[in-house]
C-alpha cells in the first residue's frame, strides 16, 4: 500500500529511493510495451532498425549497404505491411507474423538495401543495439530474435543510463524520475531507436555536470575525462543536443584552480563532441544528401535547396521560425507531446494527460529544494540558452531534413524532443519541498509510474489489436 511515507509493506513503511522506484515502473512497463508492440511497429522502428543493421554490418556511412538476406527480407515484409502513422493495418495477420517467424537470416545470400533519409543517424547512435546484431548474426539467429535483442537492449541501455542519471543528479531526483516514466519516453525506451541512448546520456551528462557545480574542492581529472566522454557521446548520438554539456561553464572556477584551467577543461569537454558532431552533419551533406529528394508527411523534401533558402534569406527564415512558434499552436502542441503521445502517433484520452500533468507537477512540487549553486540567475539563465538554441537548432535540422520545400513552418517537431532538456526545465521550476495533500513524493512518484505504465499499456495494445 501507498503511504504519505513511502511504500508500505507486510513488515511496515518501506524507504524506496527514486532511482529504485524509476527502475520499478520503467522495467514492468518497458518489458510489457516490448511484448505489446509488434516487430518494427514502433514509430520509426524499420527505418532505425535497417540503419541499426547497416552499422552492425560494418556499414558506417549513410549509402546502399550489402545486408544478410534475411533481413532484407523482413524489412520488405514489415514495408508491405505497415502504412505511416495510424492507417492500418498497425499489426501482422497470424499469416504473416508466421512468415516473419520463419525468415532464416541467409547471411550467405546477402541483398543490397537501400538507405532512407529518416534515419541518417552517426553510428554512434546505435551504440547499444549494432553489437548485440552483429553477436547475433554471428552465431546464426533469426531476423525476429535479432531484432527483439537489439530492441531489449536499446531498453536495458536507456534505463540503465537513466537509473544512474537519477541515482547522481544532486537536485531534483523525484522530478527527473517522473519524466523519465512518462508515457512517450516509456514507449520509446521498448522500441528500436536512437532515443533510448540520446534521452539517457542526455539525463546521464546534465546529471554529472549538476553534481559538479555543487561540489567542493578541486575538480578531478578523471571526472573532466567523464564529463568529456559523456559530451562527445551525446553530442554523436543526435546532433541536436551538442550544446547540452556547455552547462559546464557553470561549474566555479575555483573548482579548477585557475580560470585558465577552467577554460581548457570546458573546452576538452566540450569542443570534441561538438566538432564531430559537426563533421558528421558535413559528410551527410556532401556524401547523401546534396541533389537528394524525397518525400515525407509534410510534402516533397529537398534538404539541398532547404539550405540554400536559409543562407540566401536568413530574415525570411528567422520569419519562418516566429510564424511556427507564434502563429500555430505550437506550445500547447508540444506541451500535450511531451505528456501523452507515443507511438504511430497516438495521443491518451485527455483525462489521462491532465491527470499526468497533475501528478507530475506535485511530484516536482513536493521534491526537495534546491541546492543553492544551482538556484543562481547566472546557472539559470545559462540553462534557458541552451534550452533556446537547442529548439531553435530541432526546428532547423526538421526544416532541412523533414519539412516540404520553402514551407511557411517547420513541420515535424514533437514534444519528445524535450525529453533530454528536461534537467535543464526542471532547474527552473520551484518546489516546496513538502507534502501535499499529506503526501510526499515518493507517494506521488508511485502514483505517476502506475498510472503511466497502465495507461501506456492500454493505449498500445489498443492501437495495435483492437
């Protein structure tokens, strides 16, 4: 039973930190949302897991790739199959689930595939999922059973990064605990994505570098070499959040001894990543995307003139950015994304939503209060930068990458594209630090991660089967 004091059991009250609840409520949903959804259904989940197997086929650069035949062949199967967002069919026939079972990998008979211009990610982002393919390949398992491994550990990956995130961050551990269980992020830690990594080094990074500007005395160098290779891995996994580890600015300098010192640790941890990361947008550009065009949601794509648009007439494009932020209903789009929408897409009843909404704010409302390092404007305005320049820089790769030819908005942000900002907003929002209602956090943390693995369960298996 739930208590104002934490989890009551059979032997009394039981103290159950936030990083053990997060693992609770993320490992029971994440194992019954991997169940539920079907191979490959998962929002863009045969786009990531063809890209996923180009890598682990030692396949680096975005270009046609020699892949085992039989898992050209599932991807041929699930592209048949499956339309974009909800047109159904959103799951196999018995028939066909049968034949995906029994494709054979045929590494022998090896097929040509194509790339596709959703998932152009480093190889870097699928860090968790390319080893554990190329080990299955090599002891001979099927498509399916390699898929639903990479799947698991994109999950067991994402929560692990998550567990500790939440276990280091000095503030804020109850807050960052419930976004991390949130229904978006929990559908997207079941699925074949970069998501699971991004959203869990993003957590990780923010994490260690909050726990440095609290700390006392001189900085180690092996925590510069830890935030370092934090920030490069990162910044690789999706380019759109390489300024993230620049919160390191704000750890103090006497920290470091000199300001001289600090400026060259800030900049082992933070160019690196950057540079790459930068170098990876450059390949892309001159190895696939100049002359490409192709077609998504939003119309006809054309990443080349996209650019040029932007070079040519930056007014007309800065016009571009304030008629999406202003002229359309963007925040409270976003705000409803962040809360309850996953998946082909689909959004929760929106009962569901504001009761989410509810019990993320008293859970953020009754956490402890803030360390005062962190409380400084200095911190705090330095955070709302990063936050500003990261949604602006989304919404310029979604205008290169996503949205149709000189379009008057961008299209295709989603409010999951917060999620590794989240210990960033969470500095930002105050907390009393005490019970509401007559309970305390870890109440209302339990009360969150149930109600959000339920509803996500619901939700999914409805799309899928009903």
């Amino acid at each position: 039973m739930v208590t104002g004091g934490g989890i009551t059991g059979f032997f009394g009250p039981l103290r159950v930190g936030p990083d053990r609840l997060f693992l609770l409520f993320a490992v029971l949903g994440g194992l019954v949302l991997v169940a539920l959804i079907p191979p490959l259904a998962g929002g863009n989940e045969e786009m990531n897991f063809q890209r996923a197997a180009m890598v682990a086929n030692g396949h680096l650069l975005v270009k046609p790739a020699m892949l085992p035949g039989g898992i050209a062949d599932l991807l041929d199967i699930t592209d048949r199959t499956f339309s974009e967002g909800m047109r159904p069919p959103l799951h196999y026939s018995k028939q066909q689930f049968d034949e995906v079972a029994a494709l054979k990998l045929r590494d022998d008979q090896p097929r040509l595939v194509q790339p596709n211009a959703i998932a152009v990610l480093s190889p870097i982002s699928y860090l968790p999922q390319a080893p554990v393919m190329a080990a299955a390949q090599t002891i001979g398992l099927s498509p399916l059973a390699i898929f639903y491994l990479a799947r698991l550990a994109g999950l067991v990956t994402g929560i692990a990064l998550t567990f500790f995130a939440i276990r280091i961050i000095p503030v804020r551990k109850y807050s960052l605990a419930a976004v991390a269980l949130l229904p978006p992020i929990l559908f997207s830690r079941s699925t074949l994505d970069a998501d699971q990594l991004t959203n869990g080094l993003a957590f990780l990074a923010v994490a260690l570098t909050m726990r440095e500007i609290t700390e006392r005395g001189p900085i180690r160098s092996r925590m510069i070499a830890v935030l370092a290779i934090a920030a490069f891995l990162l910044a690789q996994a999706k380019s759109a959040y390489l300024l993230l580890p620049l919160l390191g600015l704000a750890i103090p300098t006497e920290r470091f001894g000199t300001a001289g010192r600090k400026v060259l640790a800030c900049t082992l941890i933070c160019v690196p990543g950057i540079a790459a990361s930068l170098g990876w947008m450059l390949l892309l550009k001159l190895t696939y995307f100049t002359g490409l065009e192709y077609r998504t949601w939003s119309g006809v794509v054309q990443p080349h003139q996209q650019l040029a648009f932007i070079l040519a007439h930056p007014v007309g494009y800065a016009l571009v950015l304030l008629r999406t932020l202003f002229a359309t209903p963007f925040v409270p789009q976003v705000i409803v994304e962040f809360l309850g929408v996953f998946g082909p897409p689909v959004r929760l009843p929106i009962i569901i939503i504001v009761a989410l909404a509810g019990l993320l704010m008293v859970t953020v409302a009754t956490d402890e209060r803030m360390a005062s390092p962190l409380k400084t404007v200095r911190i705090r305005g330095l955070a709302i930068a990063i936050v500003v320049v990261t949604v602006l820089l989304i919404l310029t790769l979604l205008y290169l990458q996503w949205t149709h030819v000189r379009g008057a908005v961008v299209d295709g942000f989603n409010g999951r594209y917060l999620y590794p900002l989240a210990p960033l907003l969470l500095l930002l929002v105050p907390s009393a630090g005490r019970k509401l209602f007559g309970l305390s956090s870890p109440t209302w943390l339990a009360l969150l991660g149930g109600v959000s693995v339920v509803a996500t369960s619901m939700m999914t298996a409805w799309t899928y089967f009903a």
